[in-house]
C-alpha cells in the first residue's frame, strides 16, 4: 500500500515544550513508536508541519539582526525543513533499526509552485510561531507591525500568507526514493513556496499549508491512502463544547455541509478537513484525520474520522 502520512506540529513540539533540538528529537521518537509498523510493509511518504520551528527560526533572525542578515520567509521555510527533517531521520532511522525494519530515510528540501496572483498574499491567515497573550500580540503588532489573531481559545499566533499548492517541483525525486522501497521526508512544512518568473522559480514569503501541499503529494503520487495526524483522535462537531460530536466515517459530501457551517477552526482542523477532501475527491480513496495513538485503529475502521466518497 502507498501511503503519505502527514505529521502535524504536535509530533515535534507539545505547546509549553521550550524547543530545544534534544527535545524535539525525544518528541519525534514517541511519535515513531507510535506509528512505526506501518513503515513495515508500505510505501510511506512522511510529512510534517514547521509552524512552531519557522515561527522560532523567524523571531531568531529578528533578535539578530544587528548582527547578521536576516533570511525571508522562504528561507526560513528551507531552513526550518532542513533541521525538521534531520529530527524526524534522528528519531524513526532509530526506531526503524530497533524494530529491524530495513528502510532508509531522507529528507527532500522541496519547492512547491504557487500562483503570484494567489489572494492569500492580500489576506495572511497561515498562524506561525508560538503562542502569545492578548496583551503580548498587541506589542508585538505596534513593534512589528506583525499581525496576529486568535487561535482556537489557545492564544493569538502571528499570521501570514498561505496560498494554494500547485505542483511539487521535487516529486520525480520523492517517487525514486519512494520507489526503492525507501523513505523520503517531503513538502516539509507545506514545502518552500515559489513562483514562476522570467528568470525561473524564485521564492516568495508565505507558508504553504502543510495538509493541503501533502493532499496535492499524496494524489500525484497515486496514494491508496492519505493520513493526517494531529492532537485529537478524530475532527468533532462542536469541538470543546459539552456538546461535542466525534465524526467517525463520513462522505465528503457530509462532511462539506459541516464544514461551510463552520465547525472546523481556520487555524487547526479546517484545513486538515479540506485536505481530506481534495485527496479523497480527486482519487475516490479514503483519507483519515486522527492521532498517532489511534492510528492503527483508524486504519481498520474502528477509530478516527474516516473520509470516503
């Protein structure tokens, strides 16, 4: 089975984790633990989110500036891929040896195409970064002249912006790992967003959502599956409210009236439930929103939001 398994942020950083590399690492690890057997007998594609990690290598560049150049937003997209995929190669190459599954894993720094015209430039809704207190988002939005919004009740993130996915420049290289029965790290962070120009592929600033560069990825590469990992076990209905409802499978067609009545947060599940749907609208196959713990269960039917026509 071909299978892209997208990892959100959560797999490498809790929300009061510090950061630091040995604990993003150690973060990684339990992530693999978790989700390991399926490298066994399928063709896996991981990708993973950088919105923490971006976040950080962004206010790094802002504290140094004095000192050193500060990098755009592509850069630190290509940065923030480089070191995430050296985690991740850390932690599964590890327990990939422990559990004697004989893959190799790599990171691909990859570039996705964006179209310049894209609205998103006028209207940034891609949160980056750490969470921070009302009070602290308005000193930042005087300083910087960042903007900021609220989170899903967990605190304000800054935003920026966040246009579609158009093609993987690196897919013919993440099929060949792929096909030798290898594991390659890919669009990490929604991938390096760029634009078309007279002089070639040139980088802009913005951050590519990483569930919908990894739908766009996981149909291109005709996956028989796509799994989008986060915090919760599955997408619910009226999330954090005594009311809640776990959505286990649902058709698109459903799971589309949900979503235009609102029940997804733009800055966590919505774009999950919108990346499901694309995959499972353009290839008919069954996506699934849920947690590395339930994974497994997810995969027989039994646990998670299971997406199907």
């Amino acid at each position: 089975m071909k299978v892209v398994m997208a990892v959100g942020g959560n797999a490498l950083l809790e929300k009061y984790d510090k950061g630091t590399a040995p604990e993003q690492i150690r973060r990684a690890e339990e992530t693999a633990y978790k989700t390991i057997e399926i490298f066994r007998d399928n063709d896996v594609i991981l990708t993973h989110g950088n919105g923490p990690q971006v976040g950080a290598i962004m206010l790094q560049n802002e504290y140094a500036a004095s000192l050193t150049p500060p990098m755009p937003l592509d850069v630190c997209d290509a940065m923030s891929q480089g070191s995430i995929a050296y985690f991740l190669q850390t932690a599964f190459g590890k327990v990939l040896k422990e559990k004697k599954i004989e893959k190799n894993i790599a990171g691909v720094v990859t570039r996705v195409l964006v179209d310049k015209d894209d609205p998103a430039f006028k209207n940034p809704t891609k949160p980056v970064g750490k969470y921070y207190t009302r009070e602290e988002a308005s000193i930042l939005e005087r300083t910087y002249g960042y903007k900021l919004k609220e989170d899903s009740g967990r605190g304000y993130r800054r935003v920026v912006p966040s246009p579609m996915p158009k093609k993987i420049i690196e897919l013919k290289i993440i099929k060949d790992i792929l096909e030798k029965g290898d594991i390659p790290i890919a669009v990490g962070g929604g991938g390096i967003p760029v634009i078309e120009t007279t002089d070639g592929l040139t980088g802009v600033e913005a951050v590519i959502d990483k569930d919908l560069a990894s739908s766009l990825l996981a149909a291109e590469i005709d996956a028989d599956i796509f799994i989008i990992l986060t915090a919760v076990k599955a997408a619910f209905l009226n999330y954090g409210k005594p009311n809640q409802e776990k959505l286990g499978e649902i058709s698109v067609e459903k799971l589309k009236k949900f979503m235009e009545e609102g029940h997804f947060g733009s800055g966590s599940m919505l774009p999950k439930v919108e990346a499901a749907i694309q995959f499972t609208e353009k290839t008919g196959r069954k996506s699934i929103i849920t947690d590395a713990s339930h994974l497994y269960d997810a995969l027989k039917g039994n646990e998670g939001t299971i997406i199907t026509l």
